[in-house]
C-alpha cells in the first residue's frame, strides 16, 4: 500500500490489516470469512481439535494524506 500511495503523491498514515471476526480459535488465516463456512460448523470444530488453522476473512484499510 505504500508504494501505490507514493506513486499517487500521498504519505500514508495509517495502514492495517486485521479481521473483524471473532473466533474463538487460536489458529487463524486470510481466506473464506465466517459466513461462506457456516454449513461446516461440525469441521471447523474438528480442524480446531487438531490445531489446524481456520480460514477467515482479513481487510486491508489505509489513510493517507496528500504531500505538497
């Protein structure tokens, strides 16, 4: 994000990239969120048993300023 930002003539000052679901599971990654695996409750319960990560979805939010 910051080289796009730079090309554009703005200075970023904030850049974050974090998911807004709550799990209650440790291991998680960037992919499907929560609502494409809802039908699968009872394999995200066992994926969580064997500590594999569960995909969920991430954003990715920046605010720049222009430069002059």
């Amino acid at each position: 994000m910051k080289a796009l930002y730079e090309e554009a003539g703005l200075k970023v000052d904030l850049c974050k990239f974090e998911t807004l679901e709550t799990y209650r599971h440790t291991r998680i990654m960037p992919g499907v969120g929560a609502l494409k695996n809802e039908s699968g409750n009872l394999k995200s319960l066992i994926k969580n048993i064997i500590g594999w990560p569960l995909t969920c979805s991430f954003d990715t939010i920046a605010i720049g300023t222009k430069t002059e």
